[in-house]
C-alpha cells in the first residue's frame, strides 16, 4: 500500500552538509518528499517527539543530541514507505548496519546517526501530525 512516514535528517548529519545525499536515497528508491521544514527543535519539542522513550536509560542524552543543531523534518510518500524506509537507514546503531544503508555510511553513534523514521503506520500518523498539524494524513 502507499503509505506516509515521518523523516528526521539529525543534527550530525545536517552540520555534515549531507542532506542532499539523504534525500536522494530516498528519491532514487521511490520515496517521494512531499513535506519538508528545517527547524531547530526546542527542549520541550524534542521531549515531546520521543515522549515514548522518556523512561529509557538513553532519553536525556537522545534529547541533548537533538536540540544540539537544525534538524530537517520531511514526510516520505510511496510503496511501503515505512519499511523502505527503515530498510535504507539501516539498524539503529550504526555499526550494526548493513553496508550501503544511509546509517552505515554516514552515522558516527547511536545516538549521532543520521536519520530518524516512523516504525509503524500508528507512530507515523502522529509523528506527522506532530510536525505537519496541517496535512490532512487521512486522504489519498
Ligand atoms: P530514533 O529512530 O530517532 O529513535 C530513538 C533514538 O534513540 C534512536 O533513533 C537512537 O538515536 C537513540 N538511542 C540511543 N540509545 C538507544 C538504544 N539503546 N536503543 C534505541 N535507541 C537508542
């Protein structure tokens, strides 16, 4: 089915000047961007994106990391988007990764790697909505 997922491009990867090498593995493998917005996020933005990570070990540094610099938000549009997507990113640690995904060849640490994506048609529809209060995510 063609679904939408919600994209982060992290700090480490925008103040590598790479946000057009990720945008084109999303583009040359049929993920169509059709939102997008820099933003650097606040505390209470990053708190709130990662609310269901709050009681875990890593959530206060995974926050510090996000507010470190501007992100770049974007919805992704296509076949199976959330899973092509998580299949170009890789594994979340990037030394777990599989060679050629965009965390292995750009990501430096678990928490500096590169890409957030929505896991799940439910997580995507509120992590858009979260940064696109207005796309209407109900329509075709
Ligand atoms: P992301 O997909 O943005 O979702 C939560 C983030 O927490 C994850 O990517 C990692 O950058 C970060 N993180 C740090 N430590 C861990 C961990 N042990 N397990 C999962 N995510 C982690």
């Amino acid at each position: 089915p063609v679904e939408r997922t919600l994209s982060i491009i992290k700090p480490d990867a925008v103040a590598k000047n790479i946000i057009g090498k990720i945008y084109s593995r999303f583009e040359d493998n049929g993920l169509k961007i059709i939102a997008a917005r820099m933003l650097h996020l606040s505390q209470a933005d990053a708190e709130g994106f990662y609310a269901v990570h709050r009681s875990r070990p890593f959530f206060n540094d995974l926050v510090k990391f996000m507010i470190s610099g501007p992100v770049v938000v974007q919805v992704l549009e296509g076949e199976d988007a959330i899973k092509k997507n998580r299949d170009l990113m890789g594994a979340t640690d990037p030394k777990k990764a599989e060679k050629g995904t965009i965390r292995a060849d750009f990501a430096d640490s678990i928490d500096a790697n590169a890409v957030h994506g929505s896991d799940a048609i439910e997580t995507a529809a509120v992590e858009i909505a979260y940064f696109f209060p207005s796309l209407n995510i109900y329509s075709r």
